[in-house]
C-alpha cells in the first residue's frame, strides 16, 4: 500500500467521527450526570462538521491508500445521508434514553462507532476493506441491540444479532477469499479487470459470486436471509431499532451497490437472475407477513424487509436493462429510495 500524508485529508470525516466517539467514551466514566448532556452536542458537532467537509468533496473525485479508498460523490451521497440520519438518531435517543432511564453516555460513543464502520463501507474500494466497515458497524450494533440490560427480550435480541451477524460475517469473508482465488486481487477496479470476458461457467467465480450475495443479503435483511430481523427490531430499544433500519441498511446497500455493479459489473447478467428471485421472495414474504403482526415494531420490520425488495427492482434493473442508461437509472433509482 502507497500512503501519503495528503490521504489522511481525504478521510478527514471518518477520522472526526472515530475520534468523536474515543473522546465520548473516554469522558462518560468522569462526568458528571448532569454534565453528560454535553456528550450529545459534541456528537452533534461533530456531525455537522463531517457534513461540511463531506459536502465540499462532492464535485471531486481521489483516492488514497494505494486505492483502497475512493473520494467521490457515490460516497459523498450515502455519507451525507447518513450524517442526517444519524442526527435524527441522536435526538431521538436523548428524550427516549431519559424516558427509558437508558441513559448511557456511551451509548452516544457507540453511535459515533456505527457511523463510523458506514463510512468505511461507502467509500471502500477494497473487499477487505468492506468487510473491516462492516464487521466495526456490526459490533457496535450487537452492543446497542443488548442496551436495555435488564429485560431478557433486549438480550435476546442481542445475542440473536451476534450469533446470525458472525455467521454471515464468516460467509461474507469466505466469499471475499474464493473472489481474490479467482481474480488474484481483492480490489473492485483488478477484480472487474480479471473477469472481463468470463462467466459464472468458471465453479470458483460462481460460488465466490453467491457467497457475496448470502453475505449482504443478510446484512440487507433479505428473503430468505431476513430471519433475524423480527426478533432483533423487536427487543432492542426504539431508537436503536430505527437507528439499524435507516441508517445500516442505506450503508449495506451502497457497499453492496459498490460490489456488485463496480467489482462484478462484468456478470451482471448472470447475478441479476439471482437478485430478481431474491427480490420477487422478498416482496410477497415482507408485505404478506406484515399484515398479521400484533407487535408494531414487528411490523415495522417486515415493512423494512419489503421495502428492501423494492430498492432490489433498481439492482435488477442496473443488471438486466441493456446500455449504461439502464445501469445507471437503476443505481439512481436506488439512491432515490433509499
């Protein structure tokens, strides 16, 4: 890997949120209980800062560390978004953890963690590098899944979390490693370079190509792979339900975007077929078994199941429709839903 001191500009923001989130940690233990209101602006601040520099980095275009991260304004999209809806998070959170006596000052830290994770996974153009993003916003979320310690459903739905997120965490990895057995390289732009001119004929793209698919499709809360859900936005507390429908859905789809359309562009006809049946599974399942719950919030999370099958129609579309038009229609179509 190639670094320079300029690199360390281009991921300006991440550096911000991550060092945010060490200084909340760091000052909940000696603060004062009626000091710790101060945590949430500084978590704000943060925020709005991130959203400044982020904002000016739109219109450009870099990369650092030897290409493992990309500046660009695909990335510079997905960060924005999430600094809003992380915001939204952050007060929600202050009168609910109150409401809730939940009130955790490094609960604020572990947001800033999340965050944090999403960032890396926009704008990585490495599958390693995906992967660390996504396994620091996962951690962070089995945490603040578990928050209300006293009550066994919030522990349930934390342990569920982590069991099901290291299981697809692990098939994720496996996927990255038969991808990098079949290309040589973990990088999208050397993966899309090495299978120009070749197809899922070849026994090692194919299941390195469905590993990837199962991984995010976890993360993504997809059918058949959705089954985590109910449980989890059930049990944990209301703010960290929204907080993982929102906020680390929008960030599973643009590394998943990423992936898929920038690193295996090249089978698009191939993994479109897959995705479409996906797609079809998750709409009938997530609408269908919405109708009949008696819990809101298990509703609420078959609702995020079905809306997950419809930003899948602009995977689809990025696949199947023919021209660049129709690829690039489908992920704005994507970006708009989300």
């Amino acid at each position: 890997m190639i670094f320079s001191p300029g690199d360390l500009f281009l991921i300006l923001p991440e550096l911000l949120v991550i060092t945010a989130a060490c200084v909340v940690l760091a000052l909940e233990p000696v603060l004062h209980s009626s000091q710790k209101d101060g945590l949430v602006w500084l978590s704000l601040g943060t925020l709005a800062i991130c959203m400044g520099l982020t904002a000016s980095q739109m219109n450009h275009a870099a990369s650092g560390f030897g290409g493992l991260v990309v500046i660009d304004a695909y990335g510079c999209f997905w960060k924005l978004l999430l600094y809003f809806v992380t915001g939204l998070t952050i007060l929600l959170s202050y009168s609910y953890l109150r409401e809730e006596r939940l009130y955790f000052g490094e609960y604020y830290g572990f947001v800033l963690l999340a965050l944090s994770g999403m960032m890396v996974m926009v704008s990585a153009a490495d599958l390693l590098t995906i992967y660390l993003g996504t396994e620091l916003m996962s951690l962070s979320l089995y945490v603040m899944a578990g928050l209300k310690r006293s009550e066994p459903r919030s522990l349930e739905a934390s342990a569920k979390y982590f069991v099901l997120g290291a299981f697809s965490s692990g098939i994720l990895l496996y996927g990255i490693s038969l991808l990098y057995g079949a290309t040589g390289s973990t990088r999208l732009p050397a993966i899309a370079v090495a299978i120009s001119g070749r197809s899922l004929d070849d026994p090692l793209l194919l299941f390195a190509t469905i590993l990837l698919a199962v991984g995010f499709s976890f993360k993504l809360a997809v059918v058949p792979f959705h089954m985590w859900t109910p449980d989890v936005y059930q049990g944990a507390p209301t703010s960290v339900t929204a907080f993982m429908a929102v906020a680390s859905k929008a960030a599973s789809f643009g590394a998943f975007l990423r992936v898929f359309v920038e690193g295996l562009g090249g089978l698009k006809t191939n993994w479109s077929a897959i995705f479409l049946l996906l797609c079809t599974a998750t709409l009938v399942l997530g609408n269908i078994v919405a109708l009949v719950q008696t819990n809101i919030k298990r509703m609420l999370a078959y609702s995020s199941i079905a809306h997950a099958g419809y930003a899948l129609i602009g995977v689809v579309a990025a696949g199947r429709v023919e021209g660049s038009a129709g690829g690039t229609n489908g992920i704005a179509s994507v970006l708009l839903y989300s």
